[in-house]
C-alpha cells in the first residue's frame, strides 16, 4: 500500500483537437496503450457523495487497487497492488478487498459487503514528460459512449495550472470545465438506471 497527493488539470477534447494534439506531439499507434478501469461504488452512490472512487486499473499486465479522496489542491490516491487472481476475485467480490483500504472505506461508513462493481472504462492512453510534468492524451470508451481528453500531472498547483492554460492557448484550444473519468461515467451509468 503506498499514498500519493495527485494534481492534475482537465479538458475535454473534441475528436480533432485530439488528432491535432497527437500530430501536434508526433505521436504513433504505438504510443498509445489500452487501460482498463473497473470501478466500484455502492447502489446508492456512497463513494460519488463523498467525492471518492475506487477502482481497479489493469495495464500492462498488471493490476491496482485505487481509492482516490479529495484533499485541498487535488485527490490523495491510496494504491494496493494486486495480483492477476486478487483482481478477479475482488471483481467477483468486493468483499474480497483488503488492507488499507478497506479501513478508509470504514472510516466513511461503507462495507466492502455494500460495494457493487459498476462497470469498466477502457483508455487507450499515450503519456510523455511535459514542462517537468506529464501530459496525457487519452481516447476512453464506457457504456456505449467515447470521449477524448488531455491531461496534466504536475507537482505544483499553480505553475502546473499555468503550464497547462499556456499549452491550451497556444494550440487554440478552449478551456472546457472537464469531470473526471469517474464522474462522467458515474453520470452515464446513474442516467441509464434512471431510465431502465
């Protein structure tokens, strides 16, 4: 189990801007690698309440057990690596979860016995070292939808802050307010059980 404090900045990308960020960044096929989400909430959405996710992230073979909380000036991201049959068995099961996490999700009052997993959120994600940060230039599908997006991941909330608007100034691209890719799919999987 390890923490990390994450800052990172948001903007929705229209389906040529994110063609003209990866001409812009000459960026390949090859540059972009297939992640797959697979989040957890319970039926009444305990987690989105309290601005929490929880999710597992397989990529590249391996696999992490991640609940993000907000804190003053980004998510404090608590991590549990997990083996390929940790994984499934917690997919399976949440009840299945252990360590660290599952005391935060009790000091919030939610059972692991309460956790449902709601679905997956595939990203074909290519990352590179920007300005002593990291851009991300994601492409993600979930629930019948897709979407694109840049990311930036800094240190520093207000140079990354400025980092980030410069380089969507420069390439004409307009400041959109961006939910995260929890959030958006909270907000697709919430309307589809409205309607059913």
């Amino acid at each position: 189990m390890n923490q990390e404090l994450e800052i990172e900045f948001k903007n929705r990308l229209t389906k040529d801007e994110f063609v003209r960020l990866t001409k812009h960044f000459t960026l390949t096929e090859n540059d972009f690698k297939l992640q797959e989400n697979h989040y957890f909430d319970t039926a009444d959405f305990q987690l989105k309440n309290h601005g929490a996710a929880l999710r597992i992230r397989q990529k590249k073979g391996t696999y992490t057990l991640t609940l993000k909380q907000p804190v003053k000036d980004g998510l404090l991201e608590t991590h549990e690596p997990l083996s390929k049959e940790q994984a499934e068995n917690i997919l399976e099961n949440p009840l299945h979860i252990f360590g660290q996490i599952v005391t935060i999700l009790a000091d919030m009052n939610i059972s692991t016995s309460s956790l449902l997993h709601f679905g997956t959120l595939a990203t074909n994600r290519a990352e590179f070292s920007y300005k002593s940060g990291l851009l991300v230039l994601d492409h993600s599908f979930y629930l019948e939808k897709e979407d694109y997006e840049l990311e930036y991941e800094a240190t520093d909330f207000t140079e990354g802050q400025k980092k980030f608007k410069d380089l969507l100034q420069s390439l004409t691209i307009p400041a959109r307010t961006t939910e995260n890719k929890i959030r958006r799919f909270y907000k697709e999987k919430y309307k589809q059980i409205s309607e059913e």
